[in-house]
C-alpha cells in the first residue's frame, strides 16, 4: 500500500485521533506508571520532529517521532500504526524517515524505549530488522522488567 510521509504537526485534529488509538493500544500490555507517553502538545515542542504516514485518500495510518535529546543522541517516540495496515511496511517507512533526518541532523546515536510481553513482539522485530540493538537502560527512565531498550549507532549522511 503506497504511503506519504511527511513531517507534520501533530495538533490536527486526525493525529490526535491516532495518537487516541496508539495509547488505547498500550493500555493493557503495561503498567499506566511504566508507559511513558508524549501528549500531543509534548509533540508539537521544538525539540521534536512529528512524521505523519497518510494512505493514498489522505487518511492517516501511522505516525512516529524524533526527539532530539542532545547534540548526539535522539529518541524515537510514538510509533504507531493502524492495525489494518500493519504488515505492509509503514512502520519500516516511518522508521527510515525518522533515521534519516536523525543522521542529517548528525545524531550518532538513535534509542528508543519499548515494553515487554507479547503485545510488544512486532516492535521488536521491527526495531531488530532495522538495525536497532537491545542496550540497558536509557536517559532517565527507570530501570523495569516492563521496558526494553534498543539503541541503533548512525554514521552521518554524505552528501
């Protein structure tokens, strides 16, 4: 299924309908004290970079975000995909822009925050297969058998 991705703001009302769903998602595979969430308005800080996947009608079915924490190190935040088109490689799409704009940035260093169990297995492997590695624990987050760590070393974007 061919998707746009494009750097959006998130205080629209479609996005925030998908960033509803994406925290109905998590719900019940963590602990509310161990789902470590941006609002919309978090988003929509300087510091962070929203990417939007729309389907061919306009309809938006994924979303994902760049945080810049310091000159070196980004954090991936608030990957979500619809479940209707999850499978076809939007998350993958989202992923490579957010990685691409973290090494135009000169970011050498990506990392990321998950959860465990079952709910979290096509994260993983999504996370896995495009170069992220687990790590230990990450900026302040606590250290919990409800988090997973991944972290992915970048070289920067030749020109």
């Amino acid at each position: 299924m061919p998707v746009a991705i494009s750097v959006e703001t998130p205080l629209q009302d479609d996005v925030r309908g998908l960033v509803e769903q994406l925290n109905a998602h998590l719900l019940p595979l963590s602990p509310i004290e161990f789902q470590f969430k941006m609002t919309v308005e978090e988003m929509a800080c300087p510091h962070t970079t929203v990417f939007i996947a729309r389907d061919e009608g306009g309809r938006a079915v994924g979303c994902g975000a760049l945080r810049v924490h310091t000159p070196d190190v980004g954090e991936v935040k608030r990957m979500y995909t619809l479940p209707e088109v999850r499978g076809l490689r939007v998350g993958s799409s989202l992923l490579d822009a957010i990685t691409r704009l973290a090494q135009g940035k000169g970011l050498a260093r990506l990392i990321l925050e998950t959860g465990t169990g079952p709910g979290f297995t096509a994260a993983w492997r999504l996370y896995e297969r495009s170069g992220f590695t687990r790590c230990g624990v990450v900026l302040d987050y606590p250290d919990t058998e409800h988090s997973a760590f991944f972290e992915k070393r970048l070289s920067p974007l030749m020109h």
